[in-house]
C-alpha cells in the first residue's frame, strides 16, 4: 500500500500503509468522529513532506481547527487586520493540542520562509 488521498478533500488517510486511528489533538470526542486523517505539520504547500517528523494524526475536526489557526497566525504574521471572533478563536481556541500543532507548523514555515504559502483551508472568514 502508498499514501492514499481522498480525491477531492485532499486529505491523507493513509501514511506508507498505516490508517490514521486517532486524535493526537483530543482523548474524547463527542460525538465520536468519523474519520481520522494524517496532517502535515508543515503544510506541503510551504515544503512540507509526507514523512513521518511532519505528521501528526488527528480527526477530521481538529484538522479543519488546526488549518483555520494556522490560517489567522499567517494573518495576523502579516499584520492583516483580524476581526474579534478571529481573535477571540487564536486566543482561545477548542484545544490547546489543536493551537500547539499549528504553532509548530507556522515555526516550521518561519523558518523556511514561507508563511505568505500557508494556504487558507479552514474556510477562515
């Protein structure tokens, strides 16, 4: 087995063979998620590679959290002007785990440069 991607979502579910299987971001979800995926701490559009330092498992809820975080750090990065709500959510976000998982990919993308790459998938308003 390779590395499968769900065609359209984009999302890793499999990494050289191996299913994700849980949440490194949260120990209880309700309601139980539905599917767990591989995420790149830095994202692949910033250089990030499919190999095991870069990723982490997590449900699909906490991905879409954590890519929304990473999001609003390149924002406010940036100086772009962040509305309340969005600084309400990166100062307090669901889950530490979620912010702490962001923050370590927008360390990795400072460090290569390429925080104007961090791409916006958490469909951050």
């Amino acid at each position: 087995m390779t590395d499968t991607i769900i065609p359209g979502h984009d999302a890793l579910v499999l990494f050289a063979g191996t299913p994700a299987t849980r949440c490194s971001a949260s120990r209880s979800h309700s309601p139980l998620p539905c599917r767990f995926v591989w995420h790149h701490l830095l994202p692949k559009e910033c250089g990030g590679q499919t190999v095991t330092a870069n990723l982490v498992q997590v449900c699909d809820s906490c991905h879409y959290t954590i890519h929304r975080i990473l999001y609003l750090m390149r924002l406010e990065f940036e100086g772009a002007p962040l509305t309340a709500a969005q600084q309400a959510f990166l100062k307090h976000p669901p889950r530490k785990a979620q912010y702490r998982a962001a923050a370590l990919g927008f360390g990795y993308a400072r460090g290569q440069n390429t925080t104007h790459l961090i791409p916006d998938e958490g469909g951050t308003p």
